[in-house]
C-alpha cells in the first residue's frame, strides 16, 4: 500500500472518530438539556400495570355512562360496563425507553418556551403519562383523568420514531400542550374561569343537569368534568343562556345503517327546561367561541386548543398566518405573561 492510501485512510478514520465523538457529545449534551429542563413540568411515566389500575380508579367518570355510551365505544349493542372496563385496561402499553426520552425532550422543549418567554403557569399536580391503543376514545390522540394522560399508542412509537424528520413533531407538540391545559385547569379552578372568559363563557358554583331528551343520547368525554359553565347564545332572536354537551344524533343500532353525522354539539338551555339547540339556531355560535379552532363541542377543548396555539406559535400563529380571532390568543398570553 502506497504512503498516499495510508495517508488518505489515517484523514478518513480521523474524520470518522471527530464525527462519531461530536455525535456522542452533542447526544449527551442533548440529554442533559433534556434532563433539566423535562422535570420543570413534574412528571412520570407509568408502566402497563400501574396504568390498568389508574384507568380503572377513575369511577366517578365511568358511574355516569349511559348505555348510549358504552355502544358506541365497544361498537356493540348490548355491551356492557364489565366489557368496557376489561377493553380499556387490557389497552394499556408500556412506554419503551426511546418514547420516554423523546416525550422527554418535548416537554423540555415547552420548558424553555415558557423560561424564553417569561411565561408563569399556575400550579399543577404531577402528571402520569400513560399509553393506550385507545379504541374504546374512538382512536383519540390523547385524552385525560385528572392529571393523568393518556397517549394513542401508534401516534407516540410512530412520532417518536420519525422525530428525526424537522417539524414532523409539531402535532404532538400541539397535542402535549393541548392534552397539558386539562391538566391545568383541574388543579386551578380560577384559571379555569379566566380561561373560559376569554370566550365568553361563565363558570357557575355547581353543575348543570343534562335534561332527559339529552342525557339519553350524551357522550362522556374525559377531558370535560363539569357542565358547570354557560355562555349567552341568541336562538330564534331571543338570548338564551346554554351550556353546551356532546351529544349523538341517533342510537348506535341506527347508526349502523346511516350514512349521516352521528355526534355533534348541543345547546342546553341552564334554566332545566327538556330541550335543547343546534349550533346552527344559535346565531352568535361562532362570535361565542370563536372561530380559531373547529374543536368546540365544549369550552374546555376550545380554550385547550387555542391556549396550545398560543404557547407554540404565539400571537403570530402558525407559519406567521394569524387567527380569525387573535384577541383569544392574545388574553391566553396575557394571563401567563409576568
């Protein structure tokens, strides 16, 4: 071999090893910063037994299923409780290690965007994330119990696998942020009410009662506890006060065979009254919740969704475009702001 070849691969095998010790700098620099700041947002992560039993803890959320309910999750008529509850244990994973520190890195990443922007969020509890296939949630990316929340299995491996891609995480940024504001504002019920004002919703001192000809049709929706707040909705030219409910417009039997929308949002009336509106009768429905989001079967998911809009892309929006209503953006980020 010629002194130029050994030359040459002396200058190869070196660039190599430069390449190969940057990388494994810039890993453990990586997951240092990772380290810092990820725990800033008190967290853990639970394993597929502990998950099971805190699935199964959450009874006060179960004890109100309607049979209408537990159909339409199962797909089954007929389906029971029992059925229900041994599907949505038995639909809990364990996190791998590469899922744990990707998560990890995305809440490091919503750490330094509140340390950067001088940001104060109120208080929350520690939060457990579990992982599930989540079909009984209809294939939902994330949902919550208290300050537990629940992760669509193929949405993590798949993310955090692909994360390497530049801005192909930013769903689930947006969906930790979202999934994050119910977290927040069931440990802080006067954010809560701060949160709802921005879109002209009130929170009363107690829960409203789902009437007859809704409570038979209802859908629960674990992000939403309580039907405790109302917002002024003009029907047929006369202001009705409402809160609003989702609700399934046929039995799953008659589902089966139709082709029309089976689940929107409703309107009912605080006053007791066994009735309820469309959204369409109600003719201020978008100047209420705005039109920043389509996720607005209750405020709750409007304000979480629009306070993920304002923690990630901030008062210019996504890709600097704005919203139609920046002023729900703005009043978020005012009330985190120092």
């Amino acid at each position: 071999m010629s002194k130029g070849n050994k030359s040459k691969k002396k200058v190869v095998g070196r660039l190599f090893l430069i390449i190969a010790v940057s990388i494994v700098v810039l890993f453990a620099v990586d997951v240092c910063i990772t380290e810092i700041y990820a725990h800033k947002i008190p967290h853990r992560f639970a394993s597929a037994k502990e998950g099971k039993e805190l699935i199964l803890s959450n009874t006060d959320y179960y004890s109100n299923f309607t049979r209408n309910d537990i159909e339409y999750r199962l797909e089954k008529s007929g389906a029971t409780m029992d059925e229900l509850l041994d599907v949505s244990s038995n639909e809990i994973r364990s996190f791998t290690l590469t899922e744990k520190y990707f998560i990890d890195r995305k809440l490091a990443k919503m750490a330094r965007t509140l340390a950067r922007n001088n940001y104060v969020l109120p208080e929350v509890d520690e939060i457990v994330f579990i992982k599930s296939d989540m079909s009984v949630e209809m294939g939902n990316s994330g949902y919550t119990h208290g300050t537990q929340i629940y992760l669509n299995s193929t949405i993590v491996t798949t993310y955090s696998i692909l994360d390497i891609i530049p801005g192909f995480s930013e769903y689930f940024e947006e969906l930790l942020w979202h999934e994050f504001f119910h977290c927040l504002t069931r440990c802080n019920p006067e954010f809560r009410a701060q949160m709802y004002s921005l879109i002209n919703f009130t929170v009363a001192d107690s829960d409203f009662e789902l009437p007859p000809s809704v409570l038979e049709r209802y859908l629960s929706n674990p992000d939403v506890e309580h039907h405790d707040s109302y917002a002024t909705f003009v029907i047929d030219g006369k202001e009705v006060d409402c809160f609003a409910a989702w609700f399934t417009t046929m039995d799953y039997e008659e589902s089966r065979s139709s082709s029309d929308p089976w689940k929107m949002v409703v309107l009912v009336p605080v006053d007791g009254s066994d009735t309820y509106y469309t959204k369409e009768q109600a003719s201020n429905f978008d100047d209420v919740f705005g039109t920043n989001t389509d996720y607005v079967i209750d405020p709750e998911e409007c304000m979480a969704d629009n306070f993920a809009y304002a923690m990630l892309y901030g008062i210019k929006g996504k890709e600097g475009k704005g919203y139609p209503n920046p002023e729900i953006i703005q009043g978020v980020i005012d009330a985190v702001s120092r």
